[in-house]
C-alpha cells in the first residue's frame, strides 16, 4: 500500500507498480483500503507492508492493519527499520537493519471493539519498542538534516 500522491512520478509509480504496490487515497481511503490489500493476502502468496500509524513518522497506530490482518486471517508481523531516513541517503550505503518480531494473530471470531483494537495496538507497540531496543536502542526515527535546515 502506497499513498496514490507516490504514483504521480514516472519513476516512482514504475518502481512501485513493479513491486505489487497498489495506491490508496488518504484522504478519502473508502471501503477499497482494506478490501483490496484483503483479497491480495487471501488469493497471492505476498505480505503487505503497512505502517500501521498510516505513515512513517508518527506513533499514533490506526486500525486498519488489524482489520485487514483479521479479514485475511494473516499476522501482523510487527517489523522496524534502522537505517537512512531519505531515499538520497539510502543511496549512500549506509547501514540498513530490518528486524522482525514474533506474529500477532488476531483471532477472526474476535470482535474489534475500542477494547481488542486498543489490546492489538499495545501488542504492536511493545514489539516495536522491543525490536527498537534489541537492534539500537539510540536510533533516532527523525530526519536531523531537516532540523538543521529549519534551525538555520
């Protein structure tokens, strides 16, 4: 799932349409946010990558990973990233970490209530912090580049 603004560049749009990325509309996601990332998982043997917070730089997680994870009777996989923050910095070589945590699976008798989504988020922020801990517990999740521009 990738934020239909991503597809405007040529490049982009190629790169991604190529890697089985599909646009979705933040704004206005409607009912096709989670049914087609749904059928996907049921009928293709992919994974889906979502930031469950609908972005990268926030920690307020959303409810759509859940439901979608529910629906297609998969696991989330609670997963983070240490590395270049930018696409010109990844470009540099520098180090990359990826760590995978142990599934979460959401039963699909479970009824998604404030409650079991408020329960799941918990879950997914604990394994987040821990995997944060476990790979380097000093990373920082903020671009500082940007924060010299805007201090200049």
């Amino acid at each position: 799932m990738a934020k239909k603004e991503l597809f405007k560049n040529p490049i982009l749009k190629y790169i991604l349409v190529h890697a089985n990325a599909f646009p979705v509309n933040r704004e206005n996601p409607g009912p096709s946010a989670i049914k087609q990332p749904v059928r996907i998982l049921r009928k293709q043997d992919l994974s889906l990558i979502l930031f469950p917070s609908g972005t990268r730089h926030s920690n307020d997680l959303k409810g759509g990973a859940a439901l979608i994870a529910q629906l297609a009777n998969v696991p989330l996989v609670p997963t983070v990233y240490q590395g270049p923050l930018t696409f010109k910095h990844l470009l540099s070589r520098k180090k990359v970490t990826i760590s995978f945590g142990e599934p979460i699976y959401i039963d699909r008798k479970t009824k998604l209530d404030d409650a079991a989504q408020k329960n799941i988020e918990q879950q997914l922020q604990q394994a987040f912090d821990s995997l944060d801990k476990e790979v380097n517990p000093d990373f920082k999740y903020i671009d500082m580049s940007k924060n010299k521009k805007r201090d200049e």
